[in-house]
C-alpha cells in the first residue's frame, strides 16, 4: 500500500475521465485544482494547516495527507501555486504520526477517492473515528466460554418464559430509564442476535470522561463470551435497533404487577449480593444471596448495611425484587427459607458493639435458582421443592431421599 504511486493512479483514472477542454485544464487538473480548494477552506474555518494524528478528525488527517502529497509533486505545486495565498505548499511537512502506509484501507480508499474528485469529502459517512472502531471490536471480541454447560439452563429458561409469556422484551432506551446503572449481574439482553446473559460486574472503575464503569462478564446464547466495559454494553443496546432487554418473569397471581383497586399491597421480596470483603464472602461472591421480605421500602431497607450484622457489616447491591400482594409477609420468608436451608451460609459476624452473630438469611444459591423459586411460588408448583446444592438446581425433596 505505502508503493502505490498516486500519481500513477490518477493517470489510469484519466482513460475514464471526460475529454480534456480545448484551450482549458485537464479534468486531472480541474481535480487536484478542487481537492486543494478543500484544504484552503479547512485552513480559513480552522486557523491552522491540517495536521497527522489519530486525536484529528478524520478528514483533517485525510486533508493533511493530501497536502503533504502536494507539496512532494512538482506538477501539483507548478499549477497551484497562483492560488495558494495562504503559503500552503511552501509549509514544512508536519510531523507525521499516522502516515500514509500506516493508515487503513478504509481510509486510503477515502482519500483516493479526493484525489480522484470527490466533489464533497465529508460525504464520506462510513469512516469510523478510531474510538468507534475499538468499541466495535471489543463488542465483536469473544471466545469460547468453557463453562457454558453451567449457563446453558439459564438460557434454556429463559426461551421457555419468553415463549409462555412469563417474559417480554423492551427495547434499551434512555428515555425509558433504562441507563447504565440498571446493567447488572443476573439480567438477560439481546443483542447482535443473540441472548446475553450478565454472568459478573466487575470492580466499579473510572472512565477518562469522569464516568462511573465496569467490566463484565457476558456470556451469550451461541456458546460465547466476551469481556468489556459497561458503557460499551450500553452503547451497544442504544445503537442495535433489534437490541432489547429481557424482562424479570411476569407476576403470577400472588405477585401482581398490575394491581386491582382491591389489592392490599403486603410488600417486596428482595435478593441482594454483598460486597463484604469476608474471605467466605468474596470465594463465593456469585453465588452467595441474601433472600428477604419487606413491607417498606427496598432502598431504605439496606441504608445502613454496613452497620447491621444481618447484612454482614457490608454495602450490598439489589440484583432481584417481586413485588407481593394480598399475601402474608412472614409465612412468605419462611417458605423461601426452607426451601433454600439446605444451602444456608454458616457465617458468623461480629456487630458494632464486636458481639457474635450469625445472619439467617444467606444463601448459596444463583439467581435464576432463586428467580425458578418465585415463579413456582407464583403459579403453585413449589410444593415439594427444596434446593440441591450440589446440582445447583430445585428438586423435590422425595427425590433427594432416594
């Protein structure tokens, strides 16, 4: 590529070009004459000579190559000279950090595409800046996800709620709410084609713009997985015009979403995630679930978690809410308790006051077990179920006796 004479190029191109004009210039020459009125007009807007550098725009890099092309063809400065009143070909070169032989094929092709007349640059829509072609790449970037066979069920799942309705999709919209915040473990997109599942978030981290982001772990439907950045992810969903979020299972009739004027509100159930730094807390991070029912406000619930030994000492992070009504909070707790004793966390925690307690709430168990509970809670099928930790699944506790 950094051989092609473009000169050479633009004398092939001549055998397709309009026959020259009696007693006027070449159309080769009307060209060259063109595209360095495209520089001067640059120059007049912006104060300075176009200049190298992927930090530029590109089509003042396109415009600097041009220029340096230019002033190195004594042909070109011959017939430009009487036009450059700005002293544009007798300018050193700027120092180049993206020179000709370096840029890419997209971008060779637009500035041959100049030189060979373009009547308008800018119409050059597909070339990408560089920070939109490494966010393209790392969105495109996975590989094969070697535990895929412990996600496969959550997919399966997944596809059989959406076929009976027990989910729906949205599409990933900033005016519905739906911002970077709300990108977290346990949630299922579309996107690219495919299903993504959120498997991990990883450490908030800053942004150059001053943003809050993160990695992720995101595993997808094809048996893949990628790791990128949260805003990535959701820019990503902004621009896929087929891109959607997957919602939370539909309530049943004992989680309503739409209530009744008749309904009495009795509260919400709540998973959360700690982000204690327990050594028996961050070896089983993924897994490891608080699983409760209140009949106030979530948010206002863990206000103070790094100060109550029910929530370890720690920040914690809502992952899942359902919403309950008309139905009784305590008998509620206790049923997802004994369904999920089998797997109860043997933590103890010292409170403020250093006195030893043990939380009863702590579950070793993954999301989309706890999200198959609510729903056979939902449509009545729980009865019977317990937790098996070692398949990591509900089974009906006559089955785990035999």
């Amino acid at each position: 590529m950094s051989d092609l004479d473009l000169d050479e190029l633009r004398s092939e191109l001549d055998d397709f070009a309009q026959p020259e004009r009696k007693g006027g210039r070449s159309p080769r020459e009307e060209r060259i004459i063109a595209g360095f009125e495209e520089i001067q007009r640059f120059v007049e807007k912006s104060g300075h000579a176009p200049r190298h550098g992927e930090g530029g725009d590109i089509f003042e890099r396109l415009y600097a190559v041009r220029l340096d092309r230019l002033r190195e063809l004594e042909e070109c400065r011959s017939l430009l000279t009487p036009f450059d009143h700005q002293g544009l070909l007798t300018g050193a070169p700027v120092a180049s950090s993206a020179p000709v032989d370096t840029l890419d094929d997209d971008e060779l092709l637009a500035e041959l595409e100049g030189a060979a007349g373009s009547s308008d640059i800018t119409k050059l829509r597909h070339v990408r800046t560089s920070a939109e072609k490494r966010e393209a790449e790392e969105i495109a970037s996975r590989e094969k996800c070697l535990d895929f066979e412990t996600f496969k069920p959550l997919f399966e799942e997944v596809q059989s709620d959406l076929d009976a309705g027990r989910r729906t999709t949205r599409r990933f919209v900033k005016d519905a709410g739906f911002l970077k915040a709300d990108i977290h473990a346990g949630q299922f997109f579309i996107i690219g084609g495919q299903t993504a599942y959120v498997a991990q978030v990883g450490e908030p981290i800053k942004a150059p713009n001053g943003e809050t982001d993160a990695r992720l772990r995101v595993i997808y439907s094809n048996g893949t997985e990628s790791d990128l950045l949260l805003r990535s992810l959701q820019r990503a969903l902004y621009k896929d015009e087929a891109g959607r979020r997957i919602t939370e299972p539909t309530a049943g009739p004992l989680f309503e979403e739409q209530t009744s004027d008749n309904d009495e509100a009795s509260g919400t159930v709540y998973v959360l995630r700690s982000k204690s730094e327990h050594p028996l807390v961050t070896a089983n991070r993924d897994i490891l679930h608080k699983i409760g029912v209140t009949g106030g406000n979530v948010e206002r619930r863990i206000a103070n978690a790094r100060l109550d030994p029910t929530f370890l000492m720690a920040e914690v992070e809502v992952v899942a809410t359902y919403e309950l009504y008309n139905i009784n909070r305590a008998k509620l707790e206790s049923v997802i308790h004994k369904i999920f004793g089998g797997a109860r966390m043997d933590i103890e925690i010292k409170d403020r006051f250093g006195q030893p307690v043990v939380p009863k709430e702590w579950f070793l168990a993954p999301l989309f077990v706890i999200d198959e509970a609510v729903r056979r809670i939902k449509d009545g099928t729980i009865t019977g179920y317990i937790y098996d930790r070692k398949t990591a699944q509900l089974i009906l506790a006559s089955a785990k006796d035999r």
